[in-house]
C-alpha cells in the first residue's frame, strides 16, 4: 500500500474504532443501568451506526489524489452508508420486536455524535 492510501485509511478506520468503543460502553452503561432488553436495543442501534461508517471507510479508505474521482468515493460511500443503515432499521422491526425502540434511537444517535467528535480527535 502506498504511503499516499496508508496515511488516508489509517485515521479514518481510528475513527471507526473509537466509535466501536464509545457506543459499546453507552451500551453496556444502558444494560447496567436500565437492564438487558435496553441495554441489547442500545447496542443494536450503536451497531446500525457503527456498520455504517465502517461501509463507508471500506469505499473511501483507497484514497485519489483525483478530485473529481475522490468525490464521487465520497458519495457512493455515503449512498451505501444510507442504504445500510436503512436496511438496518427495517430488520431490527422485523426480527428485534421487543427493542426498546428510545434506547435503539440512542443507541444509533450517540454512536453518530460519536463518529462526529471521533473526528476532531483523530
């Protein structure tokens, strides 16, 4: 791998892994306080999210130093992130039920507010 693609990919999987580790501890927080369901419904959520940035740093870890083909990565990753978190949703009301659906929301919010601060520390 290029030194170009290693310095692009490094900071963005970072940031993916301390939004794993942010969302898994809101989780096991919710289960420890609130009880299992909530605390399996949290974790179901910060994993709708977390799933999410990982597709999109998969598709724009490659790097281009063409801007043009940069910015549609950009896109395309972003549309896939979508699609999957969408996807995601729909099976969690079809198989998961019994969610708590506020903590599954929670879940997924503060997993995303995660990514989002994760940024300004990489």
């Amino acid at each position: 791998m290029s030194d170009t693609k290693q310095s692009i990919s490094r900071p963005v999987y970072r940031v993916v892994a301390l939004q794993l580790v942010i969302a898994t501890g809101f989780a096991l927080l919710v289960g420890t306080m609130s009880g299992a369901l909530k605390g399996w419904s949290a974790a179901y959520g910060g994993g709708i999210a977390v799933i999410g940035s990982l597709m999109y740093a998969m598709i724009v870890a490659g790097g281009s130093n063409d801007a043009n083909r940069a910015f549609r990565m950009h896109i395309r990753a972003e549309v896939v992130k979508i699609f999957i978190t969408v996807v995601l949703f729909v099976l969690a009301l079809a198989l998961f039920q019994s969610a708590s659906w506020l903590w599954l929301i929670l879940g997924f919010a503060v997993a995303t507010l995660a990514y989002w601060f994760s940024l300004l520390a990489v």
